[in-house]
C-alpha cells in the first residue's frame, strides 16, 4: 500500500503498527448545517481510504468525531460559535441543532453508499478527558492560563509548523487576515485550549472546570476523542487540505506535548472541491447539498462516481454539465452491467487477475481513476457473465457505487399522437434549414424543447428523444 503522507510530502510504503490493526481517524462534521457536496467529497474519499485497506487485507478500527461544541467561526479561535449561530439561526437549542444536522450528515452518507465510521463520538461526551489533557499540558508547562482562557504555549516546541517548511508569516496570510489579535495570547500562534465565562457569555453549553465555567477549544477535541478510542498511537489521521492549518497543526502540538513521543505516522487529505469561482464554501451563503442534487434529479451515487474519477490530492471542478456526463455515464455503465447473465463457472484465472490490477490502482496512494478504468475493461472482457458479475461485486466493496441494483432512470416513451407532431417538426425544420432560414430552425427547435422533446443533428440524420 503506497500512500502519499503530508507529513513527509512524499509517497511512502503504508506499514501499520506492532497491534495488527489499522487506527484510523476522521475529523467529522461540525454540526451546524448540511454538509454541502464539498466537504463529502472528503468524506468520500476517506470512506475509500479505508474501505481499499480493508479490501487489501488489513484490519482496520475508524473512529471519527462529531463537533457540536467549540468550533468558532474563524478556526483561529474568534468569531461566534458555529453551533451557537446556527441555533440563533433556526430559534433552537444547540443539542437540537446538533441532533438534527448529525442525524441530516449520515443520511447524505448513507446516500453516498460512506461506510458509517467504527466509533462515532460527539465532543460533548468527552469533557472529562478534554479536562485532564488541559491539566496535563499545564503541568508540563506546555499551555498557561491568561485572561481566564488556557491557551497552548507554541513556543514551547522546536517545530510547530511541522505540515511546511514556509515561514510564520507566509502560513498566516489568507488564513488569519480577518483575525482581531487577541492580547492574552503570549505568541500569535498559540491556541486556545479551554474558553471560560469570562468570553462567549452566550455560549448556551458551558461545564465546570478548574479554571472556572466554560467549554473547550475545537482542537482539542480530536485529540482527545482519538485516544479515547485508539490510544497513543495512531496510524492515519484524515481531513480536508484545509484542516492542515491551523487544526492538524494544533492537533500534533497537543497531542506529541501530552503524550511525549510521536502521535501519528500517516496525514492524508483530500483537496478541495471547486467550482467556476474557486473553493464551495458555506460561508458564501448558497451551497449544494445532497438533498438539493436529488431534487435535481440526480442519483447521489453519480456524484461518487464524479469523485472517483478524480485523484483526491487535485482540485476537483464541479459543474452540472460535467455531473450530467458523469450521470449519463453512470447510468449507461449500470444498463450494460444489467445485460450482463449469470452464465457459465467462475474463470478464477481471469477473475484473480483482474483483481490484481485493481488492487494495483488502489494501493498506488487511492487510484481511482484507474481502478474504474479496469472496471469499464472487465465489463468490456472477453470472459463469462458470471465471472464479470463476481468481479463488479468485489469492486464494489470498495466502489460503493451499487452497479448490480442501480435504479435505472424510466425511460420516457412518446405516444403515436406527439411521434406525428415530432416528425413534422423535424420535417418543417428541415426545410426551413434548406431555405436558409436559420432562425425558424431554431425556433422549432426550441418549440421541441418545451415540449420535453431534445433533437439532435448526425450524420445519419436527426435523432430525438423525450426529456
């Protein structure tokens, strides 16, 4: 298993630690929205991740974190707490909105055929641990107290910025530049660990602690909840490119500070999803969910597989004429399977061998691409039904794009009465074309198209067809 580590900046040969078992982390959702198609195109991708490492054989334990407390609106430690806002927004409580959007984010998962997690824990369960790793990190002289917040001393270490060789100064610009400067802070890169009644007077969740009634950091919380569950060593840790700075980069700070040694071998994350005017964002104001593609007509499924057919560590570009080709793709890709028989023995020759090559495209640092590329070739393959239909089967383990019992689009068929009116048209536009006049060909062609019927000029003629 070949995987590319952000910590090394290369490709390295996974190797799991001394226990046997894969331990594997995933930042979840902060909880105060829908998750827009954006950050599941992360969520794909590491479903992927570990769905391919136990495909290859490994014994894998995910655990992931729900975020329903701490995550301001600026992950610099300022702004307004983002479940506090979306309570404000929707006149609920924040263990409401926190439940309901929980609830929202596995059904886009299950949608999107993403393998629910292991462990899933919410950061509200996990304060007494959150408590003693503050006090931990205090006594170790790694964090100090200042204007009734505990905040981590960055200075402490001798490279905070582990993820990149640039400068402070280059790391912050664009990250923090809307950031009032807080003046507790000893460094400008320290970080808040606890935030006490002394800010956020409107934080609806607050709990006792030795520093007085408050509630903890974002960062904190994904330390804390993957040593609950995995303990001190971890083999791969999971996020979007933009959880590098400043949230992984905290992360080990506390964690290696707390623990004394090494935290985690392997950092992979998923680049982000792009459209005409650069990186989706909730904070933009309208954006895509699950829910609005299905209203759209659009099969969740085919959204995979627009993901799949691009690398994770590029920038993927969305657009709905692409996702109309990839769903074109999908459901054409999900009728020829259909056609396919269960007829004759299973050729284990072919079938090992093509499984080869698939694991080969996986194991290359998540090869996607090429491994539908070998899905479209055992589809295509000189082989028996039977041995095609185990082989998409097993593909699908790992796929998770459900091509045996995908649902099939109805196709739309035209009456003998709208056939006539359609034929005519096609005739009266052809002889307006023969005139020269361009613009009547176009107006019948746009009287079609109100009329949900789309033609199409070919060599063989014109060709049409309900939509």
């Amino acid at each position: 298993m070949q995987i590319y580590n952000t910590l090394s900046r290369r490709v390295e040969t996974f190797k799991e630690n001394e226990k046997g078992k894969v331990a594997m982390y995933t930042c979840g959702p902060t909880v105060y929205h829908f998750a827009h198609i954006g950050n599941l195109r992360s969520y794909i991708m590491e479903d992927v991740l570990e769905k391919t490492l136990r495909y290859a054989g490994y014994d894998v334990k995910r655990v992931m974190n729900i975020t329903d407390v701490g995550h301001l609106s600026s992950d610099a430690d300022t702004g307004e707490d983002k479940m506090l806002k979306g309570a404000k927004r929707e006149h609920k409580t924040v263990m409401e909105i926190a439940q309901f959007y929980t609830d929202a984010f596995f059904a886009d998962c299950k949608d999107l055929n993403i393998k629910r997690p292991d462990v899933v824990e919410p950061a509200t369960n996990c304060i007494p641990e959150f408590i003693h790793m503050i006090e931990v990190l205090l006594e170790k002289d790694y964090a100090y107290a200042a204007g009734g917040n505990i905040y981590f001393d960055t200075s402490k270490l001798k490279d905070y910025y582990v993820f990149s060789s640039q400068t402070e100064k280059e790391l912050m610009t664009g990250v923090r530049d809307d950031v009032t400067e807080d003046t507790n802070k000893k460094n400008k890169s320290d970080f808040v660990l606890w935030f006490t009644k002394s800010k956020f007077d409107d934080q609806e969740l607050k709990w006792d602690s030795p520093w007085g009634n408050g509630y903890p950091g974002w960062h904190i919380e994904c330390s804390c909840i993957s040593m609950k569950h995995l303990g001190e060593y971890m083999d791969i840790h999971c996020g979007g490119v933009d959880n590098i700075f400043p949230h992984h980069t905290n992360e080990i700070a506390q964690s290696e500070s707390y623990i004394g040694h090494k935290w985690c071998n392997y950092w992979f994350h998923v680049h982000h999803l792009v459209d005409k005017n650069g990186k989706m964002s909730k904070s933009k104001g309208d954006f895509l969910t699950v829910s609005l593609l299905k209203e759209k007509g659009y099969n969740p499924l085919a959204y995979r597989m627009f993901c799949l057919q691009s690398h994770y560590r590029k920038p993927l570009e969305f657009s709905f004429e692409v996702l109309d080709q990839v769903s074109g793709a999908y459901n054409k890709l999900a009728a020829k399977i259909k056609e396919i028989k269960e007829e004759g023995s299973l050729d284990q020759a072919a079938f090992d061998s093509y499984k080869e090559k698939f694991v080969a495209a996986l194991t290359d640092d998540v090869n996607t691409s090429m491994a539908i590329t070998i899905l479209y070739d055992v589809v295509k393959a000189d082989v028996n039904g039977t041995t095609k239909r185990a082989l998409i089967a097993s593909f699908d383990e790992v796929l998770g794009l459900d091509l045996l019992n995908a649902k099939l689009p109805e196709e739309k068929v035209a009456d003998a009465e709208l056939t006539a009116f359609v034929e005519a048209k096609i005739e009266e536009r052809k002889e307006a074309k023969k005139a020269k006049d361009f613009a009547k060909a176009d107006a019948i062609r746009d009287e079609l198209l109100a009329k949900g019927v789309e033609i199409k000029d070919t060599r063989e003629g014109v060709v049409w067809k309900l939509v």
